[in-house]
C-alpha cells in the first residue's frame, strides 16, 4: 500500500479510491477559458484538474481560478522554476515538475521550500520523450527494458532531492507513449517504492488508438494494484478523457459511475436511430451529476429490433426494444407501454429520475 497524499479537498493512495484527473486547453493566462472548462469537467465527474502556467503572469491568477472551482487544481510548470514558486503562493493544491526541463538542483530546491511551507504536494512527471539521458546516449538500440530504467532513474534521482528536504508529498508519473516501456517502468518502480502514482499513457493518439493504448496500459497496472490516479490523455475533448477513465474503472469494478448501457451495434434490421439515441442519452446522462448518481447500478437497453432486443431488454433494469418509429418499454422483464422513438429518450430519463 502506498502512503496517503493530499490534494487540496482530496486524497490519493493509501485506502482511497483511484481518482480520475485529466487537463484543460486553456492556459492560465485566460482566467474566464479556465474556469468554464474546468466547471464542465466537475459536472462530468473530474476529480483532480491540470492546468498549464506558462507565465509568472499567468501564475498570479491560480487564486482566481481556484475561488471559482470546486476540485484541487494543479499547476503544470516547465522550465521556469520562478513560476512554480508563484504558483505555490497563489494557493494552487499540487505542482508538477518534470526533472528533464525545470532547471538544476539548486532550483528545484526553491520549489521544495515554496510547497513545503505550505504543504503543496509535487508530481515528479518523468516522460519517456523529455529525459535528460536523451541528450547525452543514443537511445537507438536501447531496449524497452532499458527505457524503463532510465525512466524509473531519474524519478529516484528527483525523489532524493525531495527527500532529503524532508518533503515527502510526492507522486510520481513515468509515461510513454509505448504500452510497454509504461507498464515496466510503472512495475519496477512500485516494487521499489510507497509513493503514490499516477497512472496513463502520454500522447495516446486520437480517440480511437488513445483508448485502446490506456485501456490496455492502465488496466493491466490498476489489476495489480498499481496506481492512484489516472489521466487518459487522448487528441479529444478532455470530457471524453474523463468518460473513458471512469469506464476503465467500472469495468474493474472499482468506481461506480452512472449507469451500464447496453444497446445493438445496429444492423438491415434496425429501423429507429439508436446510435443517435444512444449518444444523446449518454450525454444528458453523464453530464448530469443528479442523473449519473441516480443511474448507478443500473443496467439501461436501448436496442433496435425484435430478435435480441425483448431478451437483451427483458435482462436489463428497463430499456426500450425498437421498431419502425416507436417501440415498446420493458420494465423489469415486461412490457409496460408502447413509446415514440421521439419519446425514447425522455421515458429512460424519467425512469432514471424516478429511481
């Protein structure tokens, strides 16, 4: 198990559940873009929120952006140490640093003294692409062994430094944007250390390839008890980040979030719109925290015909089986009302709001 840290109104490790983060567009010089970004990932369930700082200027508005939020945000810093340190002044609830770009020791020893003072915690970000050992071997025949250890080396180099600070809030990342070199780098360095980590793959790729690389890497990890918070970084809207994080971890069963849908891939026999159906749904219902709240548990139907859809529907909580404009509404295994595809989507949301 790994020791507890905490973040802002939150904690990662130890007992905790794993917390599902991802980043905004908007860079902190633009007080209004950050704060309407970040109020649309907490109504989709976002616990933990990254931003990045790219100035000292844009430093000295974190204590606006967070007023007006509701979950920890964290401050992403690259090669201006100056402006972690402002930052921590500004109230921010965590940094992250990555050691290949923030500066020499001396440095980074300012940015332990500023969040030590007031209890900030650090993520130590080691990615595959910005390591300092890059610049100084060919990496051309290195093996994904090797990636790795070089990965997990520079997180103990970093972790020292803190630690001989006597600064012991850390979590530490090591991505790749190879499945591999991130599930090793991840299992070496949990066998060595109680530091929390925060899982993901960095630059996935766009929805399709992103997912399936996260899916695989922090599946496998999260199964062996690896990792404590996880970010799905994908070429896509950071809401999409947040729904596929928490699918990951209801499938292993450990979250709840919203409801199970089950609805036909749709085929010649379909005659109503279920993709259309079936994505509107899902976004009135995840976007909404009363409804996915609501619909935890519960296994919805939406199908689009008569030869799997009674069985598939009579299976489920309640769901719809569909015909040529209309279909019938199944609840608890019978059919209670015949329903317009127009009404589809209001009849499974009034179920909802029933409870």
């Amino acid at each position: 198990m790994t020791r507890t840290v905490r973040i802002g109104n939150i904690s990662i490790g130890g007992n905790n559940p794993v917390r599902v983060q991802s980043m905004i567009t908007s860079d902190a010089s633009d007080v209004g873009g950050c704060i309407r970004e970040i109020r649309e990932l907490e109504k989709w369930g976002c616990e933990i929120v990254r931003l990045s700082v790219l100035t000292k200027e844009g430093a000295k508005n974190i204590s606006k952006i967070k007023s007006a939020c509701n979950i920890p945000l964290v401050a992403d810093v690259h090669f201006d140490y100056k402006i972690a340190i402002e930052c921590a002044k500004q109230g921010v609830d965590k940094i992250r640093i990555n050691p290949g770009n923030i500066g020499d020791r001396k440095k980074v020893i300012e940015v332990v003294k500023a969040c030590k003072e007031r209890r900030i915690p650090i993520r130590i970000g080691v990615n595959c692409g910005s390591l300092k050992a890059i610049k100084k071997y060919d990496t051309s025949k290195w093996t994904e062994e090797k990636w790795a250890w070089e990965m997990v080396k520079e997180a103990e180099e970093e972790i020292k430094i803190l630690e001989d600070l006597d600064f012991k809030d850390i979590v530490v990342s090591l991505k790749a944007d190879d499945i591999k070199r991130t599930i090793l780098a991840n299992e070496i360095f949990a066998s060595r250390h109680n530091i929390p980590i925060h899982l993901g793959v960095t630059e996935a790729g766009t929805l399709i390839s992103g997912t399936v690389k996260s899916v695989i890497a922090i599946s496998y990890l999260l199964r062996k008890g690896i990792g404590s918070t996880i970010r799905v970084s994908l070429t896509e809207d950071p809401r999409v980040e947040i729904r596929v994080a928490f699918e990951i971890l209801k499938a292993l069963e450990l979250r709840k979030y919203g409801p199970d849908i089950i609805s036909c891939p749709t085929c010649g026999r379909t005659q109503s719109d279920v993709i259309g159906i079936v994505k509107k749904l899902e976004e009135k219902i995840y976007s909404d925290p009363v409804l996915r709240k609501k619909s935890e548990g519960k296994k919805i139907a939406v199908m689009g015909c008569v030869v799997n859809g009674p069985g598939e529907a009579k299976n489920a909580d309640f769901g719809i089986c569909g015909g040529k404009g209309k279909g019938v509404f199944i609840e608890k295994g019978k059919i209670s009302k015949v329903v317009k595809e127009s009404e589809w989507i209001n009849e499974i949301i009034r179920k909802i709001r029933e409870g």
